[in-house]
C-alpha cells in the first residue's frame, strides 16, 4: 500500500507531534538534544515495522515533496546568513573558523581509513565523517540520496541518519567533561561574573513572525530555490560539480545580503520557522521509511567510526581548539561548541556552551561566534571539504 503525496504529510505531521510529545515525557532524549523528526520517525517505523511482522501491513511513502522539502531548507539556511554580522565576532570568529578547517579534513581522513579497514566502500567513511557528524541529518540526507543513486549503495541513507543521530548523542556527551578539564587544569575563571546578563536592558526587541515577513521569507527561499537548481543544472557538466544543495545554499546567502540594497530585511524568526519545518517534514518522512532491519546490520561498523571520531574530537578540543583560539575561558567554551560542532549539530553545539555557561558563567564572544559559525559557515566550509574529497580518485563522487 502507497500512501500519496498528502496522505504522506498527514503522516509526517503526526509523526512530528508524537517526537515532540515523547521527547518532553522522556529527560534523556531531551537532554541529548535529539530531534522530534527522529524521535517520531523512529517511532512510526518501529510500528511499521511491527505492523508488517505481525499482520502482514507494509507502507510506502510517495517521496515527491522530499527533494523540494531539503532545498528549500539549505536555501533558508542561506538566507541566515547575514554577511554584515561576521565583523562582531572579531579575531574569535576568524580563528575558529581556521581551527575547523583541517579538522574537517583529519575527520574524513580517519573516516575513509577505518572504512577501508573494514573492507566498506570508502564513501561510507564519509558518511561517518564530515557529511554526518559535522553536516547533520540534512546534509547527511542530502549526500545519501546521490550515493544511493549514483553508487547504488545499500541501506546508506538509514546509515546516513542513525550516523547523524548517534552523532548528536556523543556531541553531547564529549562537550562538558572536555571544557570541565580544561577549566581545572588551567584554573580559568569567567571574563564577567555570573548571574551578570549579557545584554542587559540595551536589546532590541526582535520583530513578531508575521503573515507579511514569512511571506518575504517564503518567496526569497523559493527564489533560492529555483535559481539554484538552475545553476546546478548548467554546471552539472563542469570538472567539479556541487550538489544542488550547495547551489540553493549559496543563492540564499547572495539574496540575503543583496535585499538591503532594495531596503528590504528578511525577518530572522520567519527564516529559523521555514528551516525548521521543511527539514523537520524532510527527516521524518525519510525517518518514516527507514529499512530497520537494514539499520541493524550495519550499525556495529558505525559504532566504531564514531567513537575513534569522537576520541579525534576530543584530542582536538582540547589541543588545537582551545589554544589557537585564546587560551583562555572563552576558549572553553567555544571548545565546548566545537564538539557539539564536529559530531552532532550547531543545536548540540550551543547546548553545550549553556550548560558550561550556567555552571562557570558568561562568554560573550563565544556566544556570537558559535551561531554565526553553525549558521551557515561551517556548510560552506564543510561542502568544500567534501566536494575536494569526492574529487579523488577511487572516491567515485
């Protein structure tokens, strides 16, 4: 039985409830930050999956809005990013962006080698590398799709989420005991008190999302959109072609910052509302369809990526991160981001720095740093990365 493109939805926007419902009742899946698409998802395919054992009931979902879905939310990913506020971060911003770099690369690297290790394709090392840990479920999901259709590669895009999901789980985990060991070892203390506000009484009220600016929001997202499928399309032909993902993500960001020339401003909550429902729609429907039984028999080798991957993230923080960025108490926090960053997800990322925040206190700069970079620098950052590995030979990209 197929269910078509509304019934799908339907489907989808119950299942997105239910996540949310489960993820409030249940403290552990809140405090790892797992997303309501997964949770629901998961439960949905779970049922599916029991339903099918038990009285012969099998689903499949009509996948038309998928594609749509996941570039409409790397275009609003794009719109996020206002060119103008990279100057508040300063020298910060600059050399935590450097930091990333070469990790991106050592990430994928220890990816490949362990996939090779155990005869896997070495694509897959990638998927256990940058494309999950530091991309997320909609990166993740993105380059899954073309390995699946290019590679014919089995069960990758189960692969790809239970990766993303293990991911956001370990960003969690690693972030504190690694900011609590840098803080005792070289006896740190915040720059301002605790309890201290960080923006006391001088910020500006942020306009309501509204009918008026979400339409704004909607028609520059969908601009993005068909424009950057256009340019995917011409280029697809070039030495070294981008995904279309990368295409919309891209135009987004030429949008954003060529409206105020127009003296037209794109409203913040209106962008974070469309990203977050298109990707949420996209992940439970793929969440949704998940082949369980495929998932079980992979996911011992992803086991082991991950946790050399996390040890690297670690060794990183604390090695790299913290001394090119300071050395000092903001340098732990952004250590703390950076393992959100590198296994889970910029929502990761910023958790960690909260709870490193509530318990030693603030750091402003990190603070603007850290979302400015999860915002949209660290995709660009990350498909260059991976756009230069799928180049190599015997990668087949």
């Amino acid at each position: 039985m197929t269910l078509q493109p509304l019934e799908t939805l339907l489907l989808a926007t119950l299942a997105l409830l239910l996540g949310r419902l489960v993820n409030r009742l249940v403290p552990l899946l809140s405090r790892y930050n797992i997303p309501d698409p997964i949770t629901g998802g998961l439960l949905v395919s779970i049922g599916l999956a029991l339903a099918g054992a038990l009285g012969d009931l099998h689903l499949e979902f009509d996948n038309t809005a998928k594609p749509v879905l996941l570039l409409a939310f790397f275009s609003a990913v794009g719109l996020s990013a206002d060119l103008a506020m990279l100057r508040h971060g300063g020298k910060r911003l600059l050399l935590f962006v450097i930091v990333l770099a070469p990790f991106l690369v050592l990430q994928n690297l220890l990816g490949i080698l362990i996939a090779k290790g155990m005869d896997m394709h070495p694509l897959m090392g990638l998927v256990g590398g940058t494309i999950t840990l530091v991309g997320g479920h909609g990166t993740g999901a993105a380059y899954a799709d073309r390995f699946a259709e290019v590679h014919n590669l089995q069960s990758i895009m189960e692969l790809s989420m239970t990766s993303a999901t293990l991911g956001l789980v370990a960003g969690g985990i690693i972030g504190g005991p690694v900011a609590q060991w840098l803080i005792r070892r070289h006896r740190l203390e915040a720059g301002v008190q605790r309890g201290t506000a960080q923006s006391e009484g001088g910020a500006t009220q942020a306009e309501p999302v509204g009918s008026a600016n979400f339409l704004t929001v909607l028609s520059a997202t969908l601009a993005a959109l068909v424009i950057g499928q256009v340019l995917a399309g011409l280029f697809s032909d070039s030495p070294i072609t981008l995904p279309s993902f990368l295409w919309c993500l891209l135009m987004g960001v030429a949008i954003r910052n060529l409206l105020p020339l127009a003296r037209v401003r794109l409203n913040d909550g209106a962008i974070d509302l469309l990203a977050s429902v298109t990707l949420s729609l996209f992940l439970v429907i793929t969440m949704m369809a998940l082949n369980l039984a495929h998932v079980a028999t992979v996911a011992g080798p992803l086991l082991l990526i991950l946790v050399a991957q996390s040890i690297l993230a670690m060794v990183y923080a604390a090695m790299v991160v913290f001394r090119f960025t300071g050395r000092d108490y903001e340098s732990v926090v952004l250590s703390a981001a950076f393992c959100g960053f590198s296994t889970g997800a910029t929502a990761t990322a910023i958790a960690n720095m909260q709870a490193i925040a509530r318990k030693y206190g603030p750091a402003p700069e990190a603070f603007i740093v850290a979302p400015l970079v999860g915002a949209f620098l660290i995709d660009l950052l990350n498909a260059l990365v991976l756009t230069g590995f799928l180049s190599l030979p015997g990668m087949g990209g």
